[in-house]
C-alpha cells in the first residue's frame, strides 16, 4: 500500500489528528531525523502552526518521514490502528 492510499485511509478515520500527531512523534523523536530535509521540517512546523496536521497531504509527507527514519516504529503504529478499527 502506498503513503497516498495509506494516508486516504487515515484522513477519513474521525481521530486522523492524533493520528498524525503520533506520526509527527516518530518522526521527531528519532534519532535518524537528520534524514528529514530542512524542507520537510519546515512544511511540517507550517503545517502544526496552522493545526492541518490531518490533511491528506500532510498525512502523506509524515507517513514517508515515518517510514524513512523509523520504519519499525511506522509498522507497529500502523498495525495497532488496524487493530482498533
């Protein structure tokens, strides 16, 4: 599944901004973060300011950055959602 098909699942689910917030928690409680651009960094902090975490295109961006800096962490929190659907 793909990060646009994953995040089209997770925009619809009625708790889609604490879902991002512990997606942007991976992110940036890893220890791989210099793997996130100055950018990516940038479009996230713009993104929490103006509370449109649970955006589709925002969902998207923190699921590859999840997944680029710690993909285990990314499985096991997608797993426990499935679960409690």
């Amino acid at each position: 599944m793909s990060s646009r098909e994953l995040a089209r699942i997770f925009v619809s689910r009625a708790d889609a901004q604490r879902v991002a917030e512990r997606l942007l928690d991976i992110v940036m409680t890893s220890y791989n973060v210099s793997l996130v651009t100055p950018a990516e960094g940038e479009g996230l902090a713009a993104a929490f300011e103006s509370n449109k975490l649970s955006e589709l295109e925002v969902l998207e961006l923190l699921l590859e950055l999840a997944y680029r800096t710690e993909p285990e962490k990314l499985r096991s929190l997608i797993e426990e959602l499935g679960q409690q659907t």
